[in-house]
DNA sequence: TCTCCTCGAGATCT
DNA sequence: CTCGAGGAGA
C-alpha cells in the first residue's frame, strides 16, 4: 500500500513532501547544498550551508562539509568527486577526507531547520537531496514547505535571457566572492532575495498583489500581525547571563526589541526572563550559577514571576 | 469570474 | 518542476 498506484504506472514517491509556496515570511531559513552530480538517486550532499532569520534577524549559522560514498580508488585513494566537480565547486577529494559522513551532520542540520519554512533558489533541487538524506539517516521523510526564489524571478524578469543564481546576482551587483560553496551560495541568495522583494513592493505596491499572479494553494500567509506573537516579549525585561553563542551581541538586543522586549544588564525587580547563555565568562565555571542565576533565583522565591531560561529555551519559546 | 485539470515546452540545480 | 494555453465545470 505504501507503493500506492497514481494512475498508470507512475509511484508516488517522497510522499508528505512539503509544498512549493510564494511569499515572503519573518522566519525561514535560507538552504543551499553542494553535490556529487545532478540526479539525487545516485549522486550524494558534499556541503550544506543555512542561515536562520527569525523575526527579520539572523539567528544562527550551519555550515558542513558531508564525506559521501566513495565512488572509487585512484592510486591507493579515495575519489568522492569528480574533477568537474571539484573544479566546480574548489572542494577536493582531500577535504573530504577529513569530513564527518551524513550520519552525523544530518542530526545536527535538522536540529538546526526545524520547522522552519526553506528559502533557496531553484531549492527544490536541494529539497529533494535533503528528503532522501533525511530518511536514509534519521529514518523520517523532510515535511518542511518551502519558497523558491527562482519561480518568482522567472515571473519577475521575463526578459532576462537566463535566470540562473549568477546572472541574478550580476543584476543586482551582488558580490559573488566564493561562490559554489554552501554557505557563499546562501549569502548571495539573501542578497539577491533582499533586491526582489524591494522590487516587488515597487512594482505591484504589495506583496499581495504579486501573490494574487500564483494559485491560491500556493500563497503563504504574509506577515500578518500575530498579536501571539507580537506579545512574545512585549514589555518584559530580560538579562543575559554569559555569552549567547549562536548570534551576536547587537543581534540578539535587535532580536529581544524587534519582539518588543527590553534588554537590561542587571537583575533587578523588573526583570521576568534571565538568559543564560552557552558561552561563560572570565569568573564562571562550568556547572556553577552565575551572580546574575543566584540573584535571580533570590527574586523569585521571593514572588517575583522570573523565567530562567537556557539559550535553547529562550529561542523556541519565541520561535512560534 | 474563478478554480482545477491536462498537455507540451523550456530551464535550473551540481 | 513550473508555466501557459485551452477546456470543463461551478
């Protein structure tokens, strides 16, 4: 049954496969790969690279080289990639050598994605990579929808000779320093995606109206004021104790105000959630509170409504 | 008018 | 895969 007949002989495969949707979100992140070949049923993922956005601010970074199946020997050592792609791409046999295998990044990439919605250019192509690599390691399918840039830029710029990443970025005078590596794909990608959407906004004065030339099935909700959300830390004080790892310091004050909260420095009794961050400073050792837990912990048995969260805490519980 | 089907043509990703 | 053309059905 799971090899379900639609019509004639066709299969349906990579089946709850998230949707293709059109719109521009407040939380997504940005997925590029890098790959042995074309055709996802015989070539492997060599590279992933992602930024998180959530709120409009960047929220964290992934960037991993994938040592794939060896495809053969050459004088004693292994060939993952062809010249072509090495060429292509400036990643080597030897880089990958030294790379952890799927096995053990994709855990770490799908902890880092989550749910969240996938913007790429021509993504579809790194979806279907990624929904194979998905079930082979952690045994589930990728459910995630996602936003191609490529569809809306097609529809855009019609009369662009070619619409390739390249030709799109050269449009633009987007600087496509390192380009063909995951990461640097991405990057370029956000840029590019920056130019589009302002254009849009020129051009049918909403994002609605530019939705209004797709099928309703694809149009993603846009940016509807979610008083749930805009409340996620309306008014609240909050204090981070040690460093926050996954983003900056200017990122993660512009993150706490962009949810309407208010960052302090010290623990006092207007404050109602303590960070405390992965990172830890000078004085403090691992396992021991920091002054600003214990003064915490004070106010709190003492009535005070103060949440302590933990770095990870503190990004899902604004994440929804 | 709007939505959903089918069919053929044309590109994009590494 | 996605789009446009052309057609069926509300």
């Amino acid at each position: 049954m799971a090899y379900g007949y639609r019509y004639g002989s066709s299969v349906s495969e990579r089946k709850d496969k998230g949707k293709s949707l059109i719109g521009f979100p407040e939380s997504y992140c940005i997925v590029d790969t890098e790959t042995t070949g074309l055709s996802p049923s015989e070539e492997h993922i060599i590279e992933i690279g992602a930024i998180r956005i959530e709120g409009g601010v960047e929220t964290g970074r992934f960037q991993s080289l994938i040592q794939p199946p060896k495809k053969r020997s050459y004088r004693g050592k292994p060939v993952f990639v062809d010249s072509f792609i090495s060429s292509l791409t400036g990643i080597s046999n030897q880089m990958l050598l030294d790379a952890r295998t799927e096995a053990e990044v994709l855990p770490e990439f799908a902890a880092f994605l989550g749910d969240s919605l996938i913007v790429g250019y021509n993504v579809g192509f790194d979806v279907n990579f990624l929904y194979d690599a998905y079930e082979r390691v952690l045994g589930k399918p990728l459910c995630n929808d996602f936003i191609d840039l490529l569809r809306m830029v097609k529809k855009l710029y019609p009369e662009m000779p070619r619409h390739r990443l390249q030709d799109l970025a050269e449009k633009f005078r987007v600087d496509t320093e390192g380009e063909h590596r995951a990461l640097a794909d991405v990057i370029i990608t956000r840029e590019c995606g920056k130019r589009i959407q302002k254009d849009i906004l020129r051009r049918y004065e909403s994002l609605e109206a530019f939705q209004m030339l797709y099928p309703k099935s694809c149009r993603l909700p846009n940016p509807v004021i979610k008083p749930s959300k805009e409340a996620a830390l309306s008014g609240q004080h909050c204090v981070i104790s040690g460093r926050i790892e996954t983003i900056s310091r200017a990122e993660t004050k512009a993150l706490i105000e962009s949810l309407g909260g208010i960052q302090d420095e010290a623990v006092s009794r207007k404050t109602s959630i303590l960070i405390l961050g992965n990172g830890l400073y000078g004085a403090n050792k691992p396992g021991e509170k920091s002054v600003k837990q214990k003064k915490a912990e004070q106010y709190r048995e003492s009535g005070q409504e103060i949440e302590i969260l933990t770095e990870e805490e503190f990004f899902t519980r604004i994440r929804r």
